[in-house]
C-alpha cells in the first residue's frame, strides 16, 4: 500500500510541474511580444502590404460601450505583433510547400514567383460591373461607332483548367449581363504565363503589341507604323509577392516609349 501511494505522490507531483511549465511558457509567449513593443517601436508602415500600419487607438467611454475600441486595438496589435513578417511567411510557406495548398489571399507558389487564384465567379459584382458598363455607355458612348468589350485574363489562367473553367464563367456572364450592343474581343490567344509580371497581377508593357494589334482588328483600324523603345526602371517585388511573403524573386520594371508617348 506505501509503494502504491508512494508512486501516486510521484505522478501527481510530475502533472503539477508539467502544468506550471506549460502556464509559464504560454505567459512568457504573451509577454515576450509586449517586452518587444516596449523595447521597439512598432513600425508607422508595412512596407511588405504598402500601407500604413494601424495606430494605437485612443481610448474613450463611448469607444469602449460600442466595442469600437475592442476592435481597433486588435487590428492595432495584429500589426505591431513582434517578428510579424517572418510568422506570416513561415505560414504560408507552411501551406504552400508542406501541404502544397493557397494562403489565405489565394496566392499559390511557383516556380518563377508568385500568382493569385480566381477560385470562383463573384457574379453579384459582375452583374454590378454590368450595370456601370450600361450607364456609361448611355451617358457617354450614345453616338460611338460601336461598343467593344475585353475581358483581361489574369496570370492564374494559364495555370490550370479550373482557373480557366473560372474566367471563362465571368468572361460569359458579363457578356450576358450587359444589355448594350457589343463585340466580344477575345485576348486570351495572344496573351501567356510570360506576358505577366511574376510577383504581380499586372501585365508587361512589352508584351503588350499582339494585344493592341487584335483589338485594333477588331475594330476595323491598322495598326500605325509606330517605333517603340524599352526603358528598365529597375527591380521591384509586385503587391502579390510582398503581401504573401512566399518569394525572394523580383521582377524588372520596363516601359515603352514612342515618339507619341
């Protein structure tokens, strides 16, 4: 019967230390990013988002009685929270290199950079799209030659078949939805992977000419015999490769210059 209690004593004794440590750490956790904030200041602006951080907000009765408070001092702290850039990267590279899926912006991994995901077909905001599509051309196109309409495909749709199925849904649904008279012009076929930038969503003025010659095609206009000359600008990392923090490549800035322009 000793030895029974003896060994009882024993194990109660290991939960008790195993339940101090474990209240200890997880206080030092919460501590720690405290002690940082205090030590150093918290950043005015993100450079990796390009916006300003948000401020401490002040505190007043009715702030607290309408939890307006609550709410912005979380959104306060979520971007003061110490070594914030390095747990979002390691996140995402968790959720894209481990279990091989998007963050929570639909940005996916690549080989050469970065790219965001459609995923789905907002057609509530395309039919609303639709509608501003009409008024203006009500209010301002009434006496033009005719009306043309593109659909820009974004990187993601040379990556799969599902981001395809998913432009090509909105690409349709806008056609349907908008009542004014329109030629549908179609860029997909002398657009690529290649003609996007690899950290952001948007497309190379250089690789831009094929785009100009169709739609001016489709207009029943030539193309004028106009010289372009590139100029680099220099390196940068677009909104889609700072936000996620997935990827160290860069992209070079160029843009065409005419005698025109």
């Amino acid at each position: 019967m000793n030895r029974i209690r003896l060994k009882k004593k024993k194990t109660t004794s290991a939960r008790s230390l195993s339940d101090t440590l474990t209240i200890a750490v997880f206080f030092l956790f919460m501590l720690i990013p405290g002690i940082f904030y205090i030590l150093l200041k918290p950043p005015a602006f993100l450079e990796s988002e390009r916006r300003s951080a948000e401020a401490m907000p002040e505190i007043s009765l009715s702030s607290i009685y309408d939890k307006e408070y609550y709410e912005d001092f979380e959104s306060f702290l979520l971007d003061a929270f110490f070594a914030r850039d390095l747990m979002i990267r390691g996140k995402n590279l968790f959720s894209t290199d481990i279990l091989m899926q998007t963050d929570v912006d639909g940005i996916m991994k690549t080989d050469d950079g970065v790219v965001k995901l459609l995923m789905e077909c907002d057609k509530a905001r395309i039919s609303e799209t639709a509608e501003t599509f009409d008024r203006i051309c009500s209010e301002y196109f009434q006496k033009a030659g005719g009306i043309y309409l593109s659909v820009i495909p974004g990187r993601s749709f040379y990556f799969s078949d599902s981001e395809k199925l998913c432009f090509e849904e909105c690409s349709n649904t806008l056609d349907r939805k908008m009542r004014t008279p329109h030629s549908t012009v179609d860029l997909t076929g002398v657009l690529s992977q290649d003609s996007y930038y690899c950290t952001d969503i948007h497309w190379k003025q250089q690789k831009l000419l094929p785009v100009a010659r169709l739609i001016l095609d489709a207009m029943g206009r030539a193309f004028p015999p106009t010289v372009f000359s590139e100029t680099e600008l220099g390196e940068f990392t677009g909104t889609v490769g700072s936000q996620s923090h997935l990827c160290d490549e860069t992209d070079i800035l160029t843009i065409m210059t005419s005698e025109y322009t």
